[in-house]
C-alpha cells in the first residue's frame, strides 16, 4: 500500500476514475448507500478491483473519518517541469494564466486554490517541493479531483520560477495586504499570480519580485482572508478582465 497514494471522498475518486489515472484498488463500506453505485459501476467497466470492507478499516486505511465510504489506491500524480510547462504556455493561443503557490503549507488551502485554478481556466499552478503543502489526500479531497486535471509544476525556488516566467513574458501579481486594490489592476495580459501562505504573506524576495500588488480591501476590522479565497476572487476578477 506504501507504493500508491490514497484518494478519498466521493467527488475526489470519482474524478480519479474518469481522469483515466492508474488505480490499483478501490475500497467501498460494505454498507454503501445510492450515492455510491455510479461509482462502483465507474471502477467495474475499468476492471479495477473493488474491495468491500467495514468502516472501521475503512477508517484505518485513510487516516481519518472522511473518506464518504470510499478510498482509491492510485499511482502518484504526474508532475511537469517548469521547462514543460513555460513550453505549453507559449504554443497556446491567447493569454496565458498560472498560479504560483509561496509556501503554502496546508493541503486543503492548496487544494482549493488549484480547484478555483481549475475552474477560472488556468494552464497550471506552480508549487514548491519543500517547506510547502505535499501533494496527498488532503490536496486530492479539497480540490473535488481538479488536481487530476491541470498541470502541477513543482520547483525548488520560487523566486528564481519568477524570473524564468517574466523571461517568458509573463507579468507577475503578488496577493498581498499592502497593494493596489485588486479591481484597480488590468490583468489582460500574460499573467502569473502569486499567493502567499496565511498569516504570513508573501516571502520578501518573491514580493519584491512582483510587478504588482494585489490586494482585497476588507471591512469589519479583519485583517486577511483565508488564502484559497483570496486567490478564487483575483482569479476571477482576472478573468472577467480578459
């Protein structure tokens, strides 16, 4: 079992199983309701091997309580190079889009953010591969499978990512609390948007980096937003600008 990554949750290995990813086995509650057939029937017409077990082992397998009755054996998720992924932003037509994780550390803010990603139609979310959230469970559950989608790019440096980007002719927006405020920018262009972890912001290097500053006025004497928020409401300002 060491050799796979779980998926749990039934949104997660539903878009596991339609993404076409290698799975080795799936685990259903032997007790399954309705919400779970189109599932199994998914996993049956793929040939891949459906245990039914109990919910106590359940549990056991995932770590935790939320599986929603079903657990995925996956082989990891295939991540591009910086090279790769700059070469697909320069064959594509249009404008290009990624978004850039700064040590974000919890998966289920990583998560959310390459589902709103996702769904604002970026090509791809750069991340570190240390000091930053692992891609896992956690990540594979709050993205609801957008992670099996869009291009993960993982680096070592994320200042140096940067530099490569804006060789590429990409402009960078930081999200940060001491900027122009987000509506005041025009993101038609060819855009890489970085998000800092919460309660710390971005990095000092990565901010000066930044051609601009983004930042979300708030009211009520609130300080931040939780950062997969934050990044859902730039992403979209950025494309309704576009």
């Amino acid at each position: 079992m060491s050799n796979y990554e779980r998926v749990s949750g039934r949104n997660a290995v539903r878009e596991t199983l339609k993404s076409g990813r290698n799975i080795n086995k799936l685990y259903i509650s032997e007790n399954h309701d309705s919400g779970l057939v189109n599932i199994i029937k998914m996993a049956k017409s793929k040939g891949i091997s459906i245990k039914k077990t109990n919910r106590h082992k359940l549990d056991s397998i995932a770590g935790n309580p939320h599986h929603q009755g079903v657990i995925a054996l996956c082989s990891p998720v295939e991540t591009v190079s910086l090279r790769e992924l700059t070469d697909k932003l320069n064959k594509k037509e249009g404008k290009s889009l990624v978004v850039i994780l700064d040590n974000i550390t919890d998966p289920h803010n990583a998560g959310a953010i390459i589902r709103s990603a996702y769904c604002a139609g970026a090509d791809g979310v750069i991340m570190q591969n240390r000091r930053s959230a692992s891609i896992g469970e956690g990540m594979y559950k709050s993205s609801a499978g957008a992670l099996e989608y869009i291009d993960i790019c993982e680096v070592s440096n994320i200042s140096q990512t940067i530099d490569a980007l804006k060789k590429e002719g990409l402009f960078v927006v930081g999200l940060d609390m001491d900027g122009e405020n987000y509506y005041d920018i025009d993101y038609d262009m060819p855009l890489a948007i970085v998000v800092g972890a919460e309660g710390k912001g971005l990095g000092r290097l990565v901010k000066e980096k930044c051609d601009f500053i983004s930042s979300i006025p708030l009211k009520n004497n609130f300080d931040s937003l939780n950062a997969s928020v934050a990044a859902g409401i730039v992403l979209f300002e950025a494309v309704k600008c576009r």
